[in-house]
C-alpha cells in the first residue's frame, strides 16, 4: 500500500536519529507476503515509524484468554445482552477490515483466506451461536463470557457427534470466532512484553495505544501489525518511544513462527522474515549508519534553536509516557509542549485518584527543571477508548466524533475536577499550563474555567499549596470549528496549540488510524493549511502564544512552511528534536515566510508539496 501522501511523523529510529521523509507504504517492488527465495518473504504496509529493527519474532497469539464465570442479576441481563451485541458488533467490523486487506494477497491465499472470514463473519451475525449466547445469559442468567463458552462447548458436542469430518473439523472455526468475542468483551491487553529478549519484534494483527504503551525500547526492538493507520495514536506512540513500526500489513501472520529472524523497515514500510545472510548483513550495515547520524546530532543538544537571520524558536517535546522525560532532556527540549495525561489511565481497572495523578505531574514538572510542562486534560476516547468507559458508556459508533477529551470531562465533573486538582497541585513545584482537548466553543471554555476556579476555591480552604497565580489555559486547535472560530476563542484563552493530526482528519473526513485511506491524509490539503493559517493569525491578532503539536512539527520538511506562517513554537517527540533544529539553524526566515505566502495562494496539494519540497533542497 504504497501512500504517494508527504509523511507527517518525526522522522527519527530506533537506532538512528532523523532522516530524510520516508515514502510510506514504500519498498522495493514486492507483493505482500511474496516468496524472495528460500524461506525469506517481505510484507509490504504502511512504515509508520523510520527505523531498522532485526531480532527474533513474538507473534502475538489471538486466544488462550482468562474466562471469567459469575452470576446475573435479573434487573442486569438486557445490560449483559447488550454488552455481548456490542462485543459481536465490534468483531464484525474487525473481520471485515481483514476481510478488506485479505483483497491485496495474491489470488490463491485471497479467495482462501476470504472464504475463512466469510465463514466467521456469518457466525457473529444472528447465527446459532449468537442466539445461543443470547439465550444462556437471559435463562442462565451468566455473564457474556461464559455464555459463549457454554453454547460453543454445546456445538462442539453436537459435531462431534456427526459422521462428518468436514463438519467436525469446523469446531475450530467456531472456538476462534468464540475467542474474538471474548477479547472483545474483556478487553485484553497485552501484558507479556516484560518477558521477551532484548530486541525482540512484536507481530501482532492489531496494536491498540494501550498495547503500545507497555512496549519497553530496552526489550522491544520494533514491532509489525496486519491492521493500523501512519497517523493513530499507536503510530504516534511507535515514534515517540523511537520503535522502528510497519503497519497494514496484509497476510503478515501467515505462517510466521515464533523466535525466526525479522526485519522491521520502519523507512520503507517491508517486513522481511527469515531473510538470508546478504540481507541481514545489508540492513545491519544501515542501522549502523542511522545510529552514526544520531549520534552527530547530540552536538546540537546545547544550542538554540535560532534561523540564520536571528529569530529564535522554542522547541518543546510531546511526552507519551513518563519515562520519555529522560529523552526530551537528552535531546535539548526546552520544555513539554504536550503532556498527554492518557498514560495515568491506561492498562488499569480503576480511575486514578487525585493524590495519585498529583504525584505522577509533580515528578514531571519537577524532572522539567523549571521548564514550562504544557498538561492536556485527559483526551480518553476515541481509540484510546479506556475499559472504565466502554462499561460505562458502550462502544461508540464513531468514536473519534463521539464522548471524548473535554466533552467527556464536562459530562463527567468529578473526572474533569480530580484531574484540575492534581494540575493546580503541580503547578505549585513549577511552570504548568493546562491545554484543553477538542474544544469546540468559548462556551466549554469558559466552563472549565468555572470549574477551576471552584477546584481552586476548595484546595485553598483545605490549605494545599497550588499554582499561584493560576496556571494559563490554552485551546488545542484541533476541530475545523474551533479553527474556524479562533478569533473568538483568542479571547477565551491564554494560548493556543494547533493538533494538525485531528485537524486534518476532521477537515479531510479520514480515520487516521484506518490504513486503507491512508493514502488521503494529506497536512497539505489547501483546506488544512488554511485552518492553520486563520488560527496562527488570530493568535498573533490577540498577542497570545500558538505553538503546533500535531505530527508535522517534528519533520523537518514542514519547518519553513509553519516559521513562514508565524509559528515560533513547535513540539514534537523527543527523537526529533535535533533534526527540526538542525533544519532552523539552516534557514533563513524571511525566505521561508516568502515561500509560505507563495504556497498559501495554491489550490493544488501536489502543487504545495513540490514548492515546499523545492524550498527545502536550497537549504
């Protein structure tokens, strides 16, 4: 799946610093899962995060999951149904995605494996299993779980019984179909990492954010999914802990078997399995150089981030994880300009408390030195949809548009104020700011301007030490209305940080995370730089900070254009840093603004990316 779209993420590696743009879904010609002689054969897919891994295969399996047995109570088993009809609706849009990349393998394993899907598709929609779970949680009255285990044992019996190997042979069609479900309903992550070797790579049909967020660099050396998008959130996360990532690759599973040697092309977007001596050989002699290439741009660590005519700029860090802290210092961050406060909730069965996330901000803000932390209010939904809230709330149907970041934090106020509490509390041991996430309305802001003010009022009666004065708000400009309100929104905050990833999905109408439209998200669409722009004007109308945390401020081909347009703060993750420096110490800023009023007045994306492109060969 080759994307002729600019990337979008920082362009850094596991082993290597930051490099040239990757071409996304690229390689050298091979199919999906094509034989290259031998035992060898390449998967082509979406390379999301650049980078060279090689070391032995984990395959994530898909079963062998704990069952949980208990009783319901009559008033809960509509809930119950409920929660298995959602489990079921879930499996279907799953088997249908594989159903979707099976079209691209060739002839024989697409109709084979095709014919397979077809068969589990039918079984989670309105089949004897199904009706039959249905029927064991309202007359047994027992959860979901083990209702499927029930029926799928009682079918199991019944072709047993039958003089017919193909039928009897069918049970494992069903158990697998069974196991699906059933990871549905609980929700299982993936908790064995730890146990790995050093180097290992992760082959997985699908990593979810929270899957992502236990992957160790020390442990992990790269890892490779049959379904995911360049642009979601565990791309993101790939590339905020420098793990070399391919995603959307079809067929990848097929026959691959634990401990054999596999290359992760996070530049290209190819997974070699089992490649032969001259291969490994090649790939390692270019791991070596991209680590060469990282290691000479530690020496622009300690210098400022300012063009060849004089005008600084502040480069911040995305922080995903506490322990990417130690990484934004390493490589010159000059504070958090996007602390994502999703990490507190993930991989957990219970809300963090207040003493708890206080505990978690303070050794940010503390480890910071003194450099401002930028908090995001929790941003849960959507795919970093936690298990708190799918019991709560139920699945929703679209969830990027559904109940997430501010708006469930306004329909859940103890959620919102424990979370305020702790930020106050943190403020209190250095500079913080508070960044609210798809805000839509002066109206939301203002709300949760009440609230804080009311948080406040009450850790000051207790007697608690918290940020005094208050700490800034800020607006993520992350939703074409807000962008398209900006000058309203200027005077209801104190600063703004453009979320280009959400700006362009929104904008373009494309799931960032699903790869079968990869290929249309484009940051350059005239339609998303516009946004940008009217939102870059009306912060400088107001004199108020904008800074860009989407993707693109940390790949360097994007520098000049978003210097040019007036930003002067950009943040990004850790690893790309030194390369985004590099690139502004090259550039002269009068120049880059010249070449962004050119690029402003085009229709044409392919026409803006070969201007920009252009620009950035001079320099």
């Amino acid at each position: 799946m080759k994307s002729d779209t600019p990337p979008t993420g920082p362009m850094t590696g596991s082993a290597g610093g930051p490099v040239a743009s990757p071409d996304r879904g690229g390689g050298s010609g091979a199919t999906p899962g094509e034989s290259l002689g031998g035992s060898t054969r390449a998967f082509r897919g979406l390379g999301v995060s650049p980078g060279i891994a090689i070391g032995p295969a984990h395959v994530v399996e898909s079963g062998s999951v704990n069952i949980p047995e208990y009783p319901i109570a009559a008033d809960a088993v509509e809930a119950e149904v409920a929660r298995f009809n959602e489990a079921a609706t879930k499996a279907r849009r799953q088997i249908k995605k594989l159903k979707s990349k099976a079209l691209v393998l060739p002839d024989s394993a697409s109709e084979e494996i095709g014919f397979l899907l077809d068969a589990h598709l039918s079984m989670v929609t309105n089949s004897r299993l199904t009706r039959g779970v249905e029927q064991r949680i309202k007359q047994d009255r027992i959860n979901a779980e083990a209702a499927i285990q029930a029926e799928i044992a009682a079918i199991a019996a019944t072709f047993a019984g039958m003089d017919d190997a193909y039928l009897a042979g069918r049970i494992d069609d069903i158990r697998e179909v069974g196991r699906r479900l059933t990871r549905n309903l609980l929700k299982q992550e993936y908790r064995a990492f730890s146990t790995l070797p050093p180097g290992t790579i992760i082959l997985a049909e699908e990593l979810t954010p929270a899957d992502t967020a236990l992957l160790d660099p020390n442990t992990i050396g790269g890892f490779a999914t049959v379904l995911g998008g360049a642009e979601g959130h565990t791309a993101i996360l790939a590339r905020s802990l420098g793990l070399p990532a391919v995603l959307g690759a079809p067929g990848l599973l097929s026959g691959v078997r634990n401990g054999v040697t596999v290359i992760v092309d996070g530049l290209q977007g190819r997974v070699l399995v089992d490649p032969p001596a001259e291969v490994l050989a090649d790939y390692s002699a270019r791991r070596a150089a991209r680590e060469r290439e990282r290691q000479g741009l530690k020496s622009l660590r300690k210098l400022p981030a300012i063009t060849r005519d004089g005008t600084a700029v502040t480069l911040m860090a995305n922080l995903e994880l506490p322990r990417d802290l130690e990484h934004a210092l390493e490589h010159g961050a000059q504070g958090i300009g996007l602390l994502r406060t999703e990490f507190m909730f993930m991989n957990r069965d219970h809300l963090p408390d207040e003493d708890e996330q206080y505990a978690e901000l303070r050794t940010m803000v503390e480890g910071m030195g003194g450099r401002t932390v930028t908090a995001r209010t929790m941003d849960l939904g959507g795919e970093k949809l936690a298990g708190w809230m799918a019991g709560r709330y139920g699945e929703p149907a679209n969830p990027a548009l559904g109940l997430r970041a501010i708006r469930l934090g306004l329909r859940e106020p103890k959620l919102l104020e424990t979370q305020l509490a702790a930020m106050l509390r943190a403020g209190a041991h250095g500079p913080l700011r508070i960044l609210l996430p798809m805000i839509g309305s002066v109206a939301e802001v203002q709300k949760v301007r009440e609230v804080m003010g009311q948080v406040a009022r009450r850790l000051r009666r207790r007697g608690v030490a918290i940020a005094d004065p208050l700490p800034p708000v800020g607006v993520m400009v992350e939703v074409p209305g807000a962008a398209l309100s900006a000058d309203a929104l200027a005077y209801a905050a104190d600063f703004f940080a453009i979320g280009t990833n959400d700006l362009t999905q929104y904008t373009l109408a494309i799931d960032r995370a699903d790869e079968q439209v990869a290929t249309l998200y484009d940051p350059l669409h005239p339609a998303v730089l516009r946004l940008i722009q009217f939102t870059i004007e009306a912060a400088l109308r107001a004199r108020i900070t904008v800074s860009v945390c989407g993707e693109i401020a940390g790949d360097p081909r994007y520098s000049a254009l978003l210097l040019g347009l007036g930003v002067r703060e950009l943040s990004m993750a850790p690893l790309a840093v030194p390369a985004v420096k590099k690139r502004i110490r090259a550039m002269d800023l009068m120049e880059a603004s010249r070449r962004a009023r050119v690029i402003m007045d085009q229709s044409d994306s392919g026409r803006i990316a070969t201007l920009l492109d252009d620009f950035n060969a001079t320099i």
